[in-house]
C-alpha cells in the first residue's frame, strides 16, 4: 500500500527542521545518494552517445543533397 501527501515547502522545511540529528544525516546520505545516480545516468546516456556510430563523409553528403532536394521539392509551388 502507498500513500501520496501533498506537502507545501515551507511545511517541507519545518518538518526537516524537526528532525534530529541522525535522521538528518540519514535525509542528506539519502538525497546525495540521488544525485549520484542521476549523475551516473546522464554520464551513462553520454558514453552511449559518444560510442554510438558515426556517419561518413559519403553519408554526410548524401543526406546534404537529400535535404537539398525536398527543400527544393517543398517550395515548388
């Protein structure tokens, strides 16, 4: 069973302020370790991209003329 409360940030902070020390530190390992995976995940998506394959000048041309013909196509009127 889960249970969803709306909470404003000003009764967010009073209630942090609440707690005592070793809650507190529990909270901050929590959040620091949140923005670990976050960051793990953007550098993940990074190596992905840049591993990824990559088009040669031969593709690069082909899609320039590509482009290059249905604009052409998409302006005769």
């Amino acid at each position: 069973m889960q249970v969803q409360v709306d909470i404003e940030f000003d009764q967010l902070l009073k209630i942090v302020r609440t707690l005592h020390s070793g809650q507190l530190r529990k909270l901050q390992a929590e959040i620091e370790r949140k923005k670990e995976d976050k960051k793990s995940k953007k550098i993940d998506l990074e190596k992905l991209l840049l591993s990824g394959p990559t088009a040669t000048k031969k593709q690069l041309e082909a899609i320039k003329n590509n482009r290059k013909a249905i604009n052409q196509w998409r302006t005769k009127s």
